[in-house]
C-alpha cells in the first residue's frame, strides 16, 4: 500500500507529455525505484570503476545515482588524499554511459551528471577537472538509438554512424588511457562467450579491437582536447 500510495504521488513527474509517451514511449522512473534497484547490484553501483550503460538514460534517472554511490565509495577510501580522490572520481564518472534518443534529454543528462559531479567534489566551473567531467559527458552520453545502435548526428551533422563508445582506464600517476569501441561490436561480445557458442573458441582479443587509441592524457590535456 505505501508502495502505491509513493507511486500515486509521484505520477505526474512520470511524464513530459502524453505526446512524447505516445511517440517515443517516454516516461520516468521514480527515485525510490531507482534506488530499489540499485541496491539489487549494490556492490558493482558501489564500485569505482564498473561501467554502468543505461540505453534509454532519459535526464539521467539511473545515471545520477549511480555516480552518486560511486563518489561515496570514493571519498571514503581516499579522505584526506586530494590527489587520488579527484582523479579516481573522475574514473567513476568516465564509467558511466547512456544512450538517449531525444536530443533535450540528452543535454539534460549530461547537465545533471556535470551538476551533481562538480557539487559532490567542490569544484568551480574554471576547474580543470570541471571541464574535462564536460569533455567526458559529451562523449560517454551519446545522442543516438540503442536499437538502431546509431547515432542521431554523424561528423557531418547530417548522416547517422555507428555509435562509439570510449574505453577509460587510469593508468596511475594522474594519467588515464582511452581507446573507442563501436557499440553493434561490443554487443556481440555474448556470443563469442558463450559456453559451447560457435565462437566460444574464438579470442575475444583477436575481435574486438578498439576502432581509436589514444595516447596517455592528463585531466588538463582532456579537458582541452576535442575528443573527437
């Protein structure tokens, strides 16, 4: 009954619109059960670096309290280590991903996640690491279809490619690797590992090469970069 009564009350934020719930199927989880299922998987929401991708992220539903539980497991193993705690919740954040159809949500998505980042770290907007979390968001939440696993504007701003997704890893020492995957490429990944599959013999290192690597970068050479 409580369940229903909480539900009942938090409807109407459910949705932008009847239109956009007719033509695209819109509507919003409510907090309670986010966090409900969060806690499902609550070691790996906990964990700094376990990638999280929501293929319909909408504002950031999931995505906002996922990054919230990453920074808590964050600044409670480094408290008093300025250093480590900045550039591993910047790792926290690099594992985070979505997929969104409607362009708005989109910006909104990457606008809650840069918002509640900055305000969890204490971080101006003339912040290095301010402006790299930015560059970071405006590739790992990805304007696209994850049916179709293109995305809406291409580099030439008319046609769709293929969505590309960014491999983050620390290396130590305040330096972080990228390498880009294609998405359609990584969701393959289930065949090759499954037990008896055609392909279970296969290497998966042998198949899914990265399409881009990158060289070691900096928190200022990110947020300087295009990252294209």
């Amino acid at each position: 009954m409580e369940h229903f009564e909480r539900a009942r009350g938090c409807i109407v934020n459910l949705v932008r619109s009847k239109q956009r719930v007719i033509d695209h199927g819109e509507v919003f989880t409510p907090p309670w059960v986010v966090e409900a299922m969060l806690d499902l998987v609550k070691g790996e929401s906990e964990r700094i670096d376990s990638r999280f991708l929501e293929p319909a992220c909408g504002s950031g539903n999931f995505l906002v309290p996922v990054l919230q539980r990453k920074l808590v497991t964050v600044k409670a193993r480094y408290p008093s280590a300025d250093f480590e705690r900045r550039h591993y919740a910047l790792l926290a954040l690099m594992c985070i991903y979505g997929i969104e159809l409607l362009a708005d949500n989109v910006a909104e998505c990457r606008e809650n996640l840069l918002s509640e980042f900055g305000e969890q770290m204490g971080l101006d907007e003339a912040d290095p690491l301010f402006s790299c979390a930015g560059a970071v968001l405006e590739v790992n939440i990805v304007h696209g279809d994850a049916l179709s696993m293109r995305a809406a504007i291409g580099q030439d701003h008319v046609t769709p490619v293929p969505i590309t997704f960014p491999e983050w890893g620390y290396l130590g020492r305040g330096k972080f690797q990228r390498r880009d995957f294609r998405y359609d490429t990584l969701t393959q990944s289930s065949a090759f590992n499954a037990e008896g599959g055609l392909f279970a013999d296969a290497g998966a290192h042998e198949v899914f090469q990265p399409t881009k690597t990158y060289p070691p970068m900096s928190i200022s050479e990110i947020a300087e970069s295009t990252l294209s």
